[in-house]
C-alpha cells in the first residue's frame, strides 16, 4: 500500500475530508460498508460511475488504508473489495452523514428523490439475514 500521509494536511478534520472528499469515494465506501463487493457489483450499484473513475477511486481509497483489494487467484481471476477496520470505522459518520442528507431534503421540501439510508449489519459478524430477526 502506498503512503499517502506525506501529501495530507495535519489538521485532522481536513485530513478526513480530503480522503474521503470528491464525487464518490464516500459513496463508494458507503456501499462496502456490509460487506466486499466485485467490481461488477459496484458498477451495477453506481450507474453514472466510469468504470476508470470507479478503479481509480477505489485505488485512492485502498492507499489511504480505507479499502482492501483481494485477487483471488482463479479462472477467470475474481477481484473483490472490501471496506478495512478503518474503512469501517467511519460508518457511524457515514450513516450520519446519510441521516443529515436526508434532513436537508426535508428542510428544501425535497422528499421524493432521496433514497432511505441502509447499512446491513453483515460486517461485524452478524448477518443480513440475522439482523432482520433481532
């Protein structure tokens, strides 16, 4: 993994949203919060995404230690990534971040075209299936 941490800022909330700003590194890594996801899963789930600026976000994401790429070494090759602990530990502000969209589209009488925020509790142990029941 590349270090990225000489090209950072060290005020630490700037630090956070330059790895985590732009068009879609947020979106993305929000879809890998309950679980890992193949490249073809993300484009299906991320339609206006190039599949260029997808790689090269997931590549910028996996330098700052926030994704994890596995190859699975197989015919044909399999390639799946996945949010890492530290990836994962910025779910709650992600899930936030969601809440506080979804009331701004309230607060500009906007309700129609905002989606629900869901984050699946596969990624702790617990899975989709087994978080319906609790």
């Amino acid at each position: 993994m590349a270090r990225p941490s000489n090209r950072l800022p060290v005020l630490p909330i700037e630090r956070a949203l330059k790895v985590i700003s732009g068009r879609w590194k947020a979106v993305i890594l929000y879809h890998l919060l309950d679980g890992p996801r193949r490249l073809s899963e993300l484009t299906r789930l991320l339609p206006e995404i190039s599949q260029k600026v997808l790689v090269q976000q997931l590549r910028d994401l996996e330098a700052h230690g926030l994704v994890h790429r596995e190859v699975y070494r197989q015919i044909p090759p399999r390639v799946e990534y996945s949010a890492t602990s530290l990836g994962l530990s910025l779910e709650p502000v992600m899930v936030a971040l969601c809440q506080w969209g979804q009331r701004h589209a309230e607060a500009l009488n906007e309700h129609d075209p905002v989606r629900d925020c869901i984050i699946r509790p596969a990624r702790h142990g617990v899975s989709a299936a087994d978080a319906t029941h609790e």
